[in-house]
C-alpha cells in the first residue's frame, strides 16, 4: 500500500509503515529527522499522487484552537435554548 503520512517531520511512522511492507512517504515543511523518503514542501503538492492511505498529524496548536472555537459555539447554542 502507497501510505503518505503528513505533517511528520520525525519519520517514526513512516518508518512503522515501511517496516510493515508498505511503501511510505512522510511530508512535512521541515526536513526528517531520520534518513528516509520524505518531501520537504507542502502536502497538498503531493497529495494526489496515487497514495492509497493518508495518516494526516496536525501541530497541536492548530488542534486546541479547532476544539476550543468548538466548545465556544456549543456553549452558545446552549444559551440559545
């Protein structure tokens, strides 16, 4: 299986990936920290390349303010009630 694994600059799982038999590829704007296939660029440039699997890690800091901006309109839903 063709795996892209985005925003990964570590290479952990792309290498868990390979190891498995799968033929993986990691992306990140920085480079790898481990010798491997890794495109430094953005994801969307490659995204449609024929992968048959895509494990996405988005930075923390984006997944607070997604989930925080979340419960900020669930509580104004609530006074709505």
């Amino acid at each position: 299986m063709r795996v892209l694994v985005a925003c990964e600059y570590s290479g952990k799982t792309r290498d868990s990936f390979i190891r498995n038999g799968h033929d993986a590829i990691s992306c990140d704007f920085l480079p790898t920290e481990r010798t491997g296939k890794h495109y430094q660029g953005d994801v969307r440039d490659i995204i449609n390349d024929g992968f048959d699997l895509m494990v996405a890690h988005p930075s923390c800091q984006h997944l607070v303010v997604v989930v925080q901006n979340i419960f900020i309109e669930s509580k104004k839903n609530k006074k709505k009630r």
